[in-house]
C-alpha cells in the first residue's frame, strides 16, 4: 500500500507542501505504518502513539486548537494495548460500545499510562463482528486465523513431499532361502553378508553378488508423477484462504498457455486500492491534518 508512496499537496502553498512532506520523513512516518499494519493484521490489532504537544494528559482528549508540536510516532500492537474504559452513551458518542482509554504497558510490564483514543491511530486485522470484538477485548481477529488450516496443511503436503524425495530410490537386495536363513537361526550369517554387501558397496562402488545363490540387487524408484499436481491444488487452497494471487503469494510465474496473470493482478491491485483508501489515507490525513494544526 506504501510502495508508489503518497504526496501532500497544499493547494498553491509548495512551502507547507515541502514543510509536512519533511516533518514525516523526520517522524519515520513511513516505516511507522508499515509496521503499525503489519502488527495489526498479525495480532489483530496496533495503534501509533501521537505525540502530540497540547498541554494535556495523555488520558485527557486531545486538543487540536492548542497543538504546538507533535514529537514522536510510536507503534504498539494489541499485546501492549489494554481497553480501560468504553464510551458508553449511545446517543452522543461516535464510537459507542469502543474502547475511550487504552492503558499501555511496555514489553517488560514496567511502566503503564492511560492514553486516549483521540492520541492514537487505531489499525485492525481481519473484518471481525461486533460480538467477536466485545470478545477479544475491541480487538479483531488475526488474518492468519481464517487462514491456520489451509498453511498447516500446506506445510504437511510439503513435508510429505520431503520424505518422499529421501525414499525416491529404495535399494532392494534379494537373498535366495532369506527366510529359511532366519528360521534356522542363521541370523550371524546373514548379518556378516549384509557387512560385505556394505563394505564392498563403500569401497570399491560395487555389489559383490553370489550368482549361484539367487542374489539379485535392484533400485526401484518412487512415482512422483502426481506429487506436481497435489502439491499446485494446495498451494492454490492456500492461495484462497490469504485472499491473494499464487503469483504474488509463492512469487512464481503465471503458468499454463497464454497465460499472463493480467486478472489476479487486477484484482490484487483494486484489493489494495480499496484498503488504501479505506484502511490507509483515512489515518494518514487526519496525521497530516493534526501537523497542519501545529503550524
């Protein structure tokens, strides 16, 4: 969503253009964002701290008439981010039935402080329901958990496939009278042939056989004929389950004849599209906005 990057643009006024565009790159705006979705879409849920100067406590609302500068951008995910209170008026409130107050805690639970929505940028995972966020604490669910199942078994098919290669040539040695040798408690005998067969095999490359005794030594190979085809089948189920183009998801080639990959990157690229202007420039303009008001 940040690749082909963004410009703010102040309509005949290039000298607030330059002055908002060089205070994000001096906030690491960029980076903080990318990191704040990412969290988001793991843990369900991430917000980046504003830093903004108005004279208040961080739990008090934020004070947009008396910003005087916004310090630091700081990312926390949802393992850091406890609701405290709720809005709870239904006919006054914006975000009736939302988290009001956050507390934050750091990493080593040392420190805790209140913070008010209005001081943070709120980034979500999965579409979750109303119920399942009251649940999970205001919080959505992660977009991995739609998708558990399908990657699990993914990676069992693969695991598979490993095992299959280690056994894709099987040696087979065959004894005359094998069993015959067993029953009759021949069991030394057989053990120090097998030695030879491995000695001779280690040294000179080469089985030394009793022809007359009925050896025989074979390799036979495993079918790998439809392992191709299984293994494209789940990648494709693994492939629907991220809601993304095996092309971008594996990074591989469109296959088959005339094949271009021109739908699934349109398609990718209006789903990105859509999470730009839904999930994305909403936050970054109010971000542009409050560094606006401290001008």
């Amino acid at each position: 969503m940040l690749r082909q990057g963004y410009t703010v643009n102040v309509p005949d006024n290039t000298d607030a253009s330059s002055a908002i565009a060089q205070t994000l790159r001096t906030l690491s705006t960029n980076a903080k964002l990318v990191d704040a979705m990412i969290w988001g879409r793991l843990f369900g849920g991430s917000a980046i701290i504003i830093g903004a100067d108005d004279g208040r406590a961080a739990d008090e609302p934020l004070d947009e008439s008396a910003i005087r500068s916004i310090k630091f951008l700081h990312v926390v995910d949802r393992r850091s981010l406890w609701p405290e209170s709720l809005f709870d008026d239904p006919l006054n409130d914006e975000f009736f039935g939302e988290p009001e107050t956050y507390r934050v805690t750091t990493q080593t639970g040392g420190q805790n402080l209140l913070v008010h929505r209005s001081r943070l940028l709120l980034f979500g995972g999965a579409h979750t329901s109303a119920e399942e966020r009251q649940r999970l604490g205001g919080w959505d669910h992660s977009v991995l958990a739609a998708m558990y199942g399908a990657l699990r078994q993914f990676d069992n098919v693969w695991q598979a496939s490993e095992q299959l290669m280690s056994d894709a040539s099987q040696a087979v040695f065959k004894i005359q009278g094998l069993m015959s040798m067993i029953a009759g408690g021949q069991k030394d005998v057989l053990q120090t042939r097998m030695q030879l067969v491995d000695m001779s095999r280690s040294v000179a490359r080469a089985l030394l056989l009793d022809a007359e005794g009925g050896e025989e030594f074979e390799r036979t190979s495993s079918n790998f004929t439809d392992a191709q085809n299984m293994l494209d089948k789940f990648m494709l189920r693994l492939a629907s389950a991220a809601e993304m183009p095996v092309t971008i998801l594996m990074g591989r080639s469109p296959a088959g004849e005339n094949a271009t990959g021109e739908s699934d990157f349109r398609a990718w690229y209006d789903t990105i599209r859509t999470a730009q202007e839904n999930e994305l420039e909403p936050q970054l303009a109010r971000l542009v906005r409050l560094l606006m008001l401290t001008k």
